[in-house]
C-alpha cells in the first residue's frame, strides 16, 4: 500500500512540475523574476500554514528546527528557486526544464559523500551520459564562443540544479526527524523573508510600476499552490520514504513534459540538440539512479 502511495506522489508531482516550466514562463511576462518568487513563496506558505492550523498541527519549530529550516530555505528557496527563475528569463520554458533536472545525476554524486549511497561503475556511466546531456545542449555556443543572455540563463540554471540537489540532500539527511509540512512552510518563509529584501533592493522600479494581467496572475498561483506547497511537501514525504538517488529516477518524465507543453502553449521550438541533450539527462538519471543490486545469498 505504501509503495502505491509513493508511486502516485511521484506521478502527481511530475505533471505538476513538468508544466511548472510554462507558467512561470507567463508569469515573468508581468512580474520580475525574484519578486515573483518571493510571491510564490509566502502564497505557498499561506496555503501550508492554513493546513496545519486545520490539523491543530504545532506551527513554530523547535530547538534546531530554526537553524535546519533556515538552510534548507537558502538552499531552497534562495539557491534554487530564485536562480532558477531568474535564469528562465532568457531561456525557453522545455530547455529549462532539461537543465534543472540535472538534479538527479549531481545527487547521486552528493549522496555519494553525504550518504553513503555509494558510486559504482554503472551510476558513473550515467554521469558521462548526463554530462554529454548537457554539453550538447550548451556545447555549440560555448565552442563558437556565442557569449549571449540565453547561454548565461542556462548556466545559472544548471547552478541552481546544485543548489537543489544539496537541498535534497540535505532533506534526506535530517528530513525523518520533522514533521514535512512544518519543514516545508518554514522553507518558505525564510527564503521568501531573503528574497523580498533582494527584489526590494534589486527591483523596486519594476514592482513600483507592476500591472498584472490575468495570465501571469493564473500562472503565479499555479506555481506557488500546486508547483511549491503540494508538490515540494509530497517530494519532501517521496524522499522521506525512499533512497534519494531512487526518488530521483522517477523525475525522468519532468523534462520531457516540460519540452512538450512548453511547445504546446509557447510554441518553442524543440531542436535536434535539445532532444539528443534531453534523452542524454534521461539516460544519465536512468544509470545513476538504478539501486545497486545486492548479491544472493546461498
């Protein structure tokens, strides 16, 4: 029973994060990029918030609940989240989606050093597949020595793909011994606290003349109820029930969707070195996320 809930959290969360990529898209049409996160982040907290008030469940951490919360919100929240949406401002949408699931393949090297989830030949394997993955993807404009937006949005992507994957790591270490919802929601609160003085700082031009139209509006709440409460507490609940590395490989359809409704709605195009780059990550998931096989014992 328990693996069928763990298997319907995982395809829960790949469709949600798989279109995830599209509307944050819409969003940054209207609104910069790290004040719309910090929207996202205090809107998904709210909605955390109000389930555990529902669930007469405690709200404030306890001793090192503070300082663990806290960073994981800057891995999080600050590392990935605001990175990533910041480099999506000059990437497309399904290209994005590629680059951050690079995740899977750098905690497997993470997990290797933090916890005792130990390399082997064919988890190496997959981390050449993996990286070929993203050199096809990145390779051709820094070989021509093209230096434009959309080669720094996808570097800055894939830094923030390390940044989750420490996370994970991190979740995975320490993530047993808290409640998921409070881990979650105090996630986003520290992180959002962060980045609010960030866009403030760095964006008071832009949120001083903001007019949201209807779709980012649509697109904001997507990605702050269904892309950030729901679905990073049912992540958090995956790796608490299962190997991070394993978790990890279930992940492989996410990049996948995200090129897909990304050419749907935003009609971009998919070219000959994103598909090849994107089976490449697949594969490099695929071999660095299989479970060593344990010996038969006679």
């Amino acid at each position: 029973m328990k693996n069928i809930k763990v298997i319907g959290m995982i395809g829960l969360i790949s469709i949600i994060w798989g279109y995830l990529w599209v509307s944050m898209k819409v969003g940054l049409q209207d609104i910069p990029p790290f004040f719309f996160t910090t929207l996202r982040l205090f809107i998904g907290a709210l909605v955390l918030i109000t389930v555990l008030i529902i669930r007469r469940k405690p709200i404030l951490p306890k001793g090192n609940e503070w300082r663990r919360f806290f960073a994981l919100g800057m891995l999080m929240c600050v590392g990935y989240y605001a990175l990533c949406t910041y480099g999506i401002q000059f990437v497309d949408s399904g290209i994005s989606s590629v680059l951050v699931y690079t995740m899977p393949i750098i905690v497997s090297i993470l997990a290797h050093f933090f916890l005792n989830e130990r390399l082997n030949w064919l988890k190496g394997f997959g981390l050449i597949v993996g990286a070929a993955g993203l050199a096809t993807i990145i390779g051709p404009k820094l070989l021509h020595l093209s230096w434009n937006l959309a080669l720094f949005g996808e570097i800055v992507i894939v830094v923030s793909a390390f940044f989750w994957s420490s996370a994970n790591v991190y979740t995975k270490k320490i993530g047993r011994d808290h409640d998921k919802i409070k881990m979650t929601l105090w996630q986003l609160i520290d992180g959002g606290i962060i980045l609010l003085i960030i866009s403030l700082l760095k964006e008071h031009n832009e949120i001083a003349h903001l007019n949201i139209h209807m779709p980012s509006m649509l697109a904001l709440l997507y990605s702050s109820i269904l892309g950030t409460a729901v679905a990073f507490v049912g992540w958090n609940w995956v790796l608490g029930n299962i190997e991070a590395s394993i978790a990890s490989i279930s992940l492989m359809s996410v990049p996948i969707l995200g090129l897909i409704f990304g050419s749907i709605q935003l009609h971009e195009a998919i070219t000959r070195n994103v598909i090849i780059g994107a089976l490449f990550v697949c594969l490099g998931i695929l071999f660095t996320s299989l479970p060593k096989k344990t010996p038969l014992k006679g």
